[in-house]
C-alpha cells in the first residue's frame, strides 16, 4: 500500500507540476508594467482618452499600465520612443494627424506610419466649424456672404499648424475663392478661448472642446466634418449637408505597437485591448469625452491611413506647408 500510495503521490506531483509549466507558459499579456505612449502633455482630448484606457486595462487584465506623456515634435518624439520596444510592454498613441499628415509634414521625420502595426482603432470624433456670435451668420450661407465681404477682413483659427483644423480652413479659403488670414494657435483651448473673446471670428476645433459653449449660446456651430450628423450635436448639419462634402474628415486615435513584434503577441495584446474597449463604464467615459467609438476592422483602418495620408500630403504640398522639429 505504501509504495501505490507513494507512485499515486508521484504521479499526482507529476501532473500538477505539467499542469503548473503549462500555465505558465500559456500565461498571457501582460506580464510587466505597460507603458502607454502619448505624444501631447496632460489635458486636451488624447490624454485623458489615453488615461481612461490606462485604467479600464488595469482592471480587465489586472496588470499595471501607466500613461508616459511625451510631447514634441507633434508626436513624433513620443512614435521615436515607442519603437524602441518590442517586447510588447509600451504601446503608443497615434493619431490621425501623427499618422497621416507628419510623413508629409516633417521633411526630416525619423520614423514610418509602416514602422507600426494597429492594434485598433480606439476612437473618433467630427471637427465643428464654429463662430463667435458676433458674427452675422446663423449657417453656412450666410457664413459665405460674410466671409466674401472685404470689410469683415475674414480670418481663421486653427488649433494647431499642420493638423486637419489648418487643412481645412485652407480648403474653404480655396473653394470660397476669399482671402482669409489664418491665425494659428497651439491647441484647441487658446484656439476657442480667442474665438470666444472675438480676436479671431471662425476656425475648426475639436468636438469636446466646443460642445459646451455650442450649448450655452457662446459659439456658432456652423456645421461638423463627420459623414453624418454627431449625436453630440444632432440638431448642427454636416458639411455635406451643405455642399461642402469634399471637406469630410473626422480625426481618430488609434492604439499601435511596433510592426517587429511578435506577431502572436500582437494578438493577445489586441484581445486585451479589444476586450477592454467592450466595457460599459469604458463606453461612458469616452462618451463624456464625445467620442464615437467605431467597429471597423485593421483591413479597414489600414485602408483609411493609406487615404488619409495621400489626401493630407495633397494639402501639405498645396499649401506649402513645412513642419520643424
């Protein structure tokens, strides 16, 4: 009896020990602390979408991820960074416009948009075409009319040079054939803050930013760049809507991790991901963000960088437009 008791015992220590090599070799992402890479400092809309992801992924997966803001050079500092690791334990931010109009931009750029793989894309979001009150125009024609009149010397804010706010205000200056000044700003806070004081009468800024001055009667929502309507901003047209659909374009951010790793590890960090974004209490913060959250495929983001960038290489060389570090 001792020695069946004692090749039981064997046996059982045997199994138990595969059983435990097992799992530990089929132990999943992540294994470290994660660093997630940003390209812009603290506020604005990337950080803190950038922070609720941080934190959903700390209680989906119960590992350790940490947000690492490192601005410059319109993200280009931060894809640098990034792509230095390859172990699966940073993941970076990227942007549309770090994406698809930097390559154009940046005539020195140290990095490839195909140095990256898509993990998914997280988020987008329409622009809105916003005026002070002051001016006389309550929709697009009437923002027409006043535009083409010499003596509203007609001038745009952007939020930022090089970013589909300063593209598109090009664009509207082209096809409206007017002379427009563009003032640019260093971000959507002192963009609208300006259009608020009256300094500048009009620009592109971003959704979140200008949804609540919509709201209170501060600014003019004219019309938002998305291909429909925003449920943001249901009653406030799309550009298609009012002739202008060759002016379409939302803004997106999207989660990439370098294109030299594993490509089974790419899987299991896109599960996690996947499975994180699928979390109500997720859904909601960025729904305070007013963000839309899309389903498309990585066939189809992919597609949509590859459009994306020759429309904005188009715009960068129309306008002559060159980026420094």
């Amino acid at each position: 009896m001792n020695r069946r008791t004692t090749t039981r015992a064997l046996a059982a220590l045997m199994t138990g020990l595969c059983m435990t090599g097992g799992t530990a070799m089929a132990q999943t992402w992540p294994t470290k602390p994660v660093t997630i890479m940003v390209g812009v400092p603290a506020g604005g809309a990337l950080d803190p979408f950038a922070r609720a992801l941080a934190d959903q992924l700390n209680k989906t997966t119960g590992g350790t991820f940490i947000v690492d803001n490192r601005p410059g050079a319109n993200g280009n500092l931060s894809a640098e960074m990034a792509l230095k690791a390859t172990d699966g334990n940073t993941l970076w931010i990227g942007t549309q416009s770090m994406m698809t109009i930097n390559p154009a931009a940046f005539a020195q750029l140290r990095w490839k948009p195909s140095d990256f793989v898509p993990v998914l894309k997280a988020v987008e979001a329409p622009l809105v075409l916003v005026t002070n009150p002051s001016v006389k125009a309550k929709n697009f024609a009437e923002l027409e009319t006043w535009v083409k009149d010499p003596a509203n010397k007609a001038a745009y804010a952007s939020f930022s040079p090089g970013t589909p706010s300063h593209f598109l205000g090009y664009q509207l200056n082209e096809k409206l054939k007017a002379k427009m000044v563009h003032i640019p700003y260093k971000g959507s806070a002192p963009q609208i803050t300006d259009i608020l004081g009256g300094q500048v009468p009009f620009g592109f800024t971003q959704l979140a930013a200008a949804t609540p001055q919509i709201k209170e009667g501060k600014l003019t929502a004219i019309a938002v760049t998305g291909p429909k309507r925003s449920r943001y901003l249901p009653d406030v047209p799309t550009l298609a809507e009012v002739g202008q659909g060759d002016l379409t374009t939302t803004i997106w951010f999207g989660v990439f991790v370098p294109r030299s790793t594993d490509p089974k590890l790419v899987e299991q960090i896109r599960s996690a991901v996947l499975k994180a974004h699928k979390e109500p209490a997720y859904r909601a913060r960025l729904e305070m963000l007013n963000f839309d959250v899309p389903d498309g495929s990585i066939p189809e983001f992919e597609s949509e960088i590859a459009s994306d960038t020759a429309r904005w290489a188009a715009l960068v060389k129309a306008t002559g437009f060159k980026a420094t570090d």
